[in-house]
C-alpha cells in the first residue's frame, strides 16, 4: 500500500508541475503580445512624428492612412480606420496618377538631421503595406479618392 501511494504521489505532482508549466507559458506570452503591442504603437507614433510635414495640407480631413488590402492598375484600395469610432474601419478606393509623388522616409534613430525622403513608384506599394495619403480634395466620408502624396511606412505591422 506505501509503495502505491508513493506512485500516486510522483503522479499527482508530475501532472502538478505540467499545468504550472503550461498556465506559466499561457501567461508569458500574453506578457510578450503586450510588450509587442507597445512597441509597434511607440514605431507608429515615432513614423508619424517623422512624416514630411512639409507635403502636409493644412486640415487634416485632406490626410488619411491605413493599410493596403488590394492593388489594382493606378489603384489602391486602403482600408482606414474611422476617427469617430474606436473599432469602425472603412475601404477607400485611391486613384494613383502620374502626377502622384510616392516617397518613403528614411527611418534613421532621430536626430537633429532632416529626414530623407527616398523617391518610389507604384510598383513599389505592396499588399498589406501602411500607407499616408495626401490629397487636394477633402477625404471626409468619401470611398474614392486622387492622391497627390504617398508616404509608404517601413514598418511592417503583420509580423
């Protein structure tokens, strides 16, 4: 009868340690997914910081940003987030022309230096990038838009 409840007991704390081990990796990856998310806020407000304020209209309804979900011939469609609501989301289709300048800016570590704005092209916009568009007309509940600017963002949001 000892001998049993000694295997009994190796047992119970064997399975013991297993569900500690596995609440305990339950738990730092929720600490990892949290520290991640910080991270790619901080990037996000640092990118915008850097944006070329110079391309920048004076009202912001003339600006919108948001990932590209598709790309077809001189078109983007952008899928943005609405400002009035938290988790609200909204395609917007940009037409891209010739006269469109597409740039991305250098992301060096900030610096007193101007940033650099490295000249693309259209084909240089890939699916699932994220993107700020400038254009003259004003973006304010509209699903088509002509854009005059493209900032394409280095920072990757879906890895």
């Amino acid at each position: 009868m000892q001998r049993k409840d000694r295997i009994l007991l190796v047992i119970l704390c064997v399975i013991s340690l297993a569900i500690g081990f596995g609440v305990g990796k339950i738990q730092e990856r929720s600490m990892w997914q949290t520290k991640f998310n910080q991270v790619v806020k901080s990037e996000l407000d640092w990118l915008k910081s850097q944006l070329d304020t110079s391309c920048l209209l004076s009202e912001r309804a003339y600006n919108i940003s948001g990932v590209v979900i598709e790309k077809g011939n001189n078109l983007l469609i952008v899928e943005i987030k609405l400002d009035n609501e938290e988790l609200a989301k909204q395609n917007v289709n940009v037409n891209v022309t010739e006269e469109t300048e597409i740039f991305r800016v250098a992301t060096t570590e900030p610096s007193s230096e101007e940033p650099q704005k490295i000249s693309l092209n259209f084909e240089d916009i890939k699916k699932d990038d994220y993107i700020l568009i400038v254009s003259e007309e004003s973006t304010i509940g509209k699903t088509e838009i002509t854009a005059n600017k493209i900032q394409i963002s280095s920072l990757a949001l879906n890895q």
